[in-house]
C-alpha cells in the first residue's frame, strides 16, 4: 500500500507500507479525496514532527470499507468525512501514526464517535474532504466573535482565509473585504461572499478600508473603523500593520502560522485595549463544517486535482502559485 511520508527535510516519499492491522475499536477507510495543506508543505521543509517517518494527509473524506466489532456509528459503505483532531487518541497527518495521503486508512478509536461523520448525499467526496480547512476557517469566525452589523477585514485568501469568508457570509457577517496580492485569489474570495476585494499590491489597504469602513476616533487620529481583523495570511508584517492602524477595542483574530517571532507594539494593544486571540484547530461540534458545505456551495475553491502519484505536483502548485484555491488528491470513487 502506499502512503506519502516525510523521511527528512525536503525528503518526501511515496513509500510501499504495511497493510493497515486494525482493532475492534478501529475503522477502515477507503479514502477518496484528501487535500494538501500548507502546513503539509511546512512538514515537508521540516523534515516532520517527530525525528522519524512521518505520514501526511490531515483533510480527508473516503468510504467506510471494514469496521470493528466495538464501532457502531457507521457501517461498511458510509461515506464519511475523517477528523483528524487528537481527540485523545493522536493526530492524524500531523504527527500521528496514521496521514491520510494513502489509499487505505487506518482510523483508530472510530468507536468513539469523534472521528467519522456522514457525507450528505449527493455531497462529493472532493467537496467533503474540505470540512477540515473550514472547520479551521470556522474557529477562526468563531474566535473572533464577529456577528451581523460588525465590519471585517480577511488578510489573506488562501484556503483558510476563503474558509473564514464562506463562514461570515453564511452567518449574515456582510460587510467584510478580503485582501490578498492575487486576482484569482480575489475573485474565489467574491464567490465565497466577500463584498469588497483589495489587492494589497494595488491600493493602501488602510485607506481603503477607512473608505469602506469609516473611521474610529483616537488621540493620535483616526483609526479605520474596521471590527474585525483575521489574519490568514501569514505575512508578518499584518499584524504590526493591524495593531498600529486598527480601531479602538478592535479584535484580532490570527489562525495564520506565523513560526518566526514576530515584533509587536504592546503600546499599541495597551492603548486601544485591542483583542489578539489565537485560532486552532475546530469548532466543538466539528459536524458544523460539514452541515455549512451542506448549505453553501464551496466547491469552487478546489482549483487542482491531481492522482496520488503527482503528490509532488501538488506541492509544487501551493508553493509556485499564489493563484491557486485548494490543491485536490484524489484516489478511486469520487462520489
């Protein structure tokens, strides 16, 4: 069977692995989309997490294929999205002993209900496997605390920024602008329900927001009167830049990854009595990606697909393009 799996830094394989040898609280899933994330690309620079072979694969959906005797919420022929969260049991793709860039995957304690959910019918499995990115898209809206009448700005619209966008636009969130440096990027983040695009590389980004947004008073002059701010860009200099030119008790949200240190004016947090929290992983009921896909069509964002064998396309694609939605693996039955 095979499995991608990072032996070093920028040493990724497609290596021949045992058959999985799962137990009566384990599941077998016969995976059929799984998508490549960026923190997949950062694995793969790093040589992994834990100083020894490590698989990949963190955003799956697949078909039940075989199910201990102790699992009762599926059957052998569901369609299922996987989570892959630690839920007491060790992440998967991320660390784990399990990734799910391999044909079969094996899913330890299925039995406790926190790590296969049902795909709704007629729901594609390419389009299934994006619950994991927008369940990190959710918590971010959701450590934001943005609601309807609030004004937000989305730095960043790669796949977790365009995740939050679809998020806020599905919980009547409407007056939010995203910024990105890609036209393409711009035009999935309209699709996804922002009302304002600006191109970083085009505009200055803090006058056009105290444009769309109005302004906010404050004892060095007028701020953008901007809410909400999420940083999913990645880019460090966002967050100076939003902490220096951000409202009074504004609120910033940062699901980015950010590995560098990263300097911050705490004059500046003191002063306007600004919100930073950080964003990880999912919502508490991580169905609640699932029943948005459900309502919303987000399949638009998976710009590429490509067969297991092109993993390494795929990498190249997230790494050599700024235009791209989310990069598609695909292995067997789609549907």
């Amino acid at each position: 069977m095979k499995q991608v799996m990072v032996h070093g830094p920028d040493d990724w394989r497609l290596d021949d692995v045992a058959d999985p040898a799962p137990g009566p609280r384990d599941a077998l899933v016969r995976v059929a989309a799984c998508g490549i994330c960026g923190s997949d690309v950062s694995y793969v620079h790093m040589g992994g997490l834990t100083g020894q072979p490590m698989p990949l694969g963190h955003e799956m959906a697949g078909v039940v294929e075989w199910v201990g005797d102790e699992v009762d919420a599926v059957a052998v022929g569901d369609r299922v999205v996987v989570c892959p969260s630690d839920a007491g049991h060790g992440p998967m793709g991320s660390g784990g002993a399990q990734g799910g860039l391999t044909p079969l995957l094996h899913v330890p304690e299925a039995a406790d209900g926190r790590r296969l959910f049902p795909v709704p019918a007629g729901m594609p499995l390419t389009t299934a496997a994006l619950a994991e990115p927008l369940a990190v898209g959710m918590q971010a809206v959701n450590q934001s605390e943005a609601k309807p009448g609030e004004t937000v700005a989305v730095f960043g619209c790669g796949p977790i920024g365009l995740m939050a966008l679809a998020t806020l636009a599905d919980r009547g969130v409407d007056d939010v602008v995203a910024i990105d440096l890609s036209p393409a990027r711009l035009d999935l983040a309209r699709q996804m329900g922002a009302a304002h695009v600006l191109d970083a590389s085009q505009v200055d980004v803090w006058e056009e927001l105290k444009r769309l947004h109005g302004t906010a008073p404050f004892m060095f002059g007028p701020t953008a009167g901007t809410d909400v701010f999420i940083e999913a860009s990645g880019a460090d200099s966002v967050i100076g830049d939003v902490l220096r030119n951000g409202r009074r008790d504004g609120r910033l949200v940062v699901v980015a990854l950010h590995y560098r240190p990263v300097a911050t004016n705490y004059v500046d947090v003191l002063m306007k009595q600004f919100t930073i929290r950080g964003s990880m992983e999912y919502p508490e009921r991580f169905e609640d990606a699932i029943e948005l896909l459900e309502r919303r069509d987000l399949s638009a964002l998976v710009t590429h697909t490509l067969p297991l064998e092109r993993f390494g396309d795929g990498l190249a694609v997230l790494e050599g393009s700024k235009d791209c939605g989310k990069v598609m693996i695909t292995m067997g039955d789609e549907r």
